[in-house]
C-alpha cells in the first residue's frame, strides 16, 4: 500500500470523526435546548435534596437510624411544619390577600394621582393605557381563555413541584448510588478529580441554601416587625412576600415593595417614603451582615455576571430560570474555575471568585482574616 494513501486515509478519518464530534454536539445542544426546563427542574431537586440531606445528617447525630428513615423523618417533620404554619397563618393571611387585592386598583389610582401633579408624571401617564381601554380589549372569550391559561399553568406548576419533591426524596436518600452513577460515566484516571468537583458543587449549593434560607427569615421577620411599627397596612402579608421573593436575588426585593409602596400610597405619599426606607434599609443590613458571614464558605458571585444571567435564563425559561438562576449560576463558577481555570489552564495558585483581586491583581486581605 502507497504511504501516500495510507495518510490520505487517516486524514479522512480524522475528518470524519471532527464531523461526527461536531454533530453530536449540535444535536446535543439541541436536545439541551428544547429539555432544559426538565434539566432544571432536575436542578431544583438536587438544591431540595442537598437541603433535605443536610438537615438528615444532622439528625443522623442524635438517632442512629439509616439515612433513609432520617430523610423520611425530615421530610415528614417539614411537611407537618408546613401545615401547622399554613394552618395557623391562613386565616389572616387570607383575609390579608383579599384586602391587598382590593386595596391595589385604589393603591394605584393614589399613586397615579400623584405622579400626575408633576410635568414628568403626565407624559409617562400619557404613555400608558388607561383602565377603560384596558377592559375594552377584554370580552368573555379572552377571559375564559385566560382563565384556563391560568388553571392550566397552575395545574403544571403543582405538578412539577410534586415531581421535584419525589425526585428530591429520591436523590437524598441514595445521593451515593447516583453520584457514582455519574462519576462512572468519565474515564479512570479522571474519577478522582470528578468527585472533588461534585463534592465542591455540593458544598457551595450547601451553603448558598443554608445563606439564603437565613436571609429569607431575616428579611421576612423585619420587614413584617418595621411595617408593622410604622402602621402600613397588610404588614404580615407584605412581610411574608419580602421573605419568599429575596429567594430571587436583585429582583425579588424589588417584586416585594411594589405592592407595600402602592398600598403605602393610601395613607400618604410620605408613608410610601418611609416604605421605600423600610425595603432599602433591610436590604442593605441584610447585605452587608447576613450575606458576609456565609460567602465566607462559598463562592461570591460578580453581581453584574449574576443580573446578566438572570435574565438570559428568565427570557429563555421563564420565572423557573430567574427563581434557579444564581444557584445555577455558583454550580457553573465553581466547574469553570475547577476544571477550565485550575485543570485546562493550569493555574491552581488563583481563585479569582473566591478572593477579591485589587486592580494590579494582587489578593486584597480578607477583613475577617484581620485578628488572624
């Protein structure tokens, strides 16, 4: 055989195995691409399953029972815990829910009076459609198919969170069978450093939880304790809606003073002020008390990267994304700097999301680490 033919002939099947690879990745990230919102409803199991994990073996201290019973118990504790809360609070909060609906039109109306006194404020009311033409664009059928839009959605929304729930139960009492599932799936002499990674991803979703399950209550609780003090109306209900939606970080404070500025306009322009204070002030001890003591033990997201990567998954997935955005968001800062900047590269001495790089690039001292 001619060596000239024998080169031809690797040559081609180098071709033919480059045009392969890329077409497996294509097809890849097509499948990726039209699944995602399965994958990050996987993802939102893991995030529940590492809680449910975490508060297991930490049971496990005090019981000597297998992990999966320590999970049930946990499992089953939380669920009670959560009736018992709904129980108690739902009447008020009820009664607190039917108010704000009916008290937001009147919110509304109040602050557009307002706006409307200044010059400014009758251009931008002029830009916006007004509650008749609103309506008039309405009729029944458009109406029962929003209705069933939204029943439907709703449907869907109770659906995934069960299917989360089970796969999140699932994950947390066997997490070794499908860690090693995965680990199993990269060559040998890789397995090591796949577990490292993992068992990194895992630390920083640990604590990002526990981080954000912390500030959740701290924000719930003041916000609820300062509107209360200041005599805001719907104080309980507009707290609980402060804690649940800091779970979105940038967004959800903002989501949250909405509705407690506009409710806040029917006492007085002033009120809403102080309201704005209010939302303001908690959010600047939270981030400057509460936030501090847990990045110390995971990665700091750049804020800028964080806001960017929210609203590309909010745009491509919806209000699914934007809720699992920053956790996602530590998953994929945590692989880049393992695997691209310390493996790829070659440079283990830099933790570029871990420290603070002055502008030559030299570690800025950590203020916790100043009695050390």
């Amino acid at each position: 055989m001619n060596p000239a033919d024998g080169q031809t002939l690797k040559f081609t099947e180098r071709v033919l195995i480059v045009i392969g690879l890329v077409m497996l990745s294509f097809l890849l990230a097509v499948l990726l691409y039209f699944t995602f919102d399965v994958v990050l409803l996987i993802f939102a199991a893991v995030l529940l399953a590492i809680f449910l994990r975490g508060l297991a073996d930490l049971l496990g201290r005090f019981l000597k029972l297998s992990d999966g019973w320590l999970v049930m118990i946990v499992s089953v504790a939380l669920l009670g815990f959560l009736v018992a809360a709904i129980t108690m609070l739902a009447p008020s909060v009820g009664e607190q829910i039917v108010h704000l609906r009916n008290e937001l039109p009147k919110s509304a109306q109040a602050a557009a009076d307002f706006v409307g006194r200044f010059t400014w404020g009758q251009v931008l009311l002029n830009q916006m459609p007004s509650g008749s033409d609103v309506f008039a664009n309405l009729n029944t059928f458009n109406f029962l198919t929003s209705v069933g839009g939204v029943f439907s959605s709703t449907v869907g929304a109770v659906g995934n969170l069960l299917i989360t729930i089970l796969l999140a139960i699932y994950f947390a009492i066997e997490p070794k069978f499908y860690t090693f599932g995965f680990i199993k799936l990269f060559p040998r002499r890789n397995r090591a450093r796949v577990r490292e990674v993992l068992t990194a991803i895992g630390d920083t979703l640990g604590w990002w939880l526990i981080g954000k399950a912390a500030s959740m209550i701290f924000i719930g609780l003041l916000t609820w304790i300062a509107l209360s003090i200041l005599g805001v109306p719907l104080a309980l209900t507009l707290g609980l809606i402060a804690g649940l939606l800091s779970f979105i970080p940038n967004f959800g404070p903002i989501l949250s003073a909405i509705p407690a500025i506009l409710i806040a306009f029917v006492e007085s322009p002033m009120t809403a002020v102080y309201v704005i204070g209010i939302y303001v002030g908690v959010q600047l001890i939270e981030s400057n008390i509460v936030t501090p003591l847990i990045e110390r033990e995971t990665v700091e997201l750049p804020p800028a990267l964080t806001i960017i990567f929210q609203l590309a998954l909010a745009v491509l997935v919806g209000g699914l994304g934007l809720v699992l955005a920053t956790p996602l968001l530590a998953v994929i800062m945590v692989v880049i700097e393992m695997v691209y900047i310390q493996d790829i590269l070659g440079d283990r001495d830099t933790q570029m999301f871990e420290k603070k790089l002055d502008p030559e690039g030299s570690e800025v001292p950590d203020p916790w680490d100043a009695g050390t």
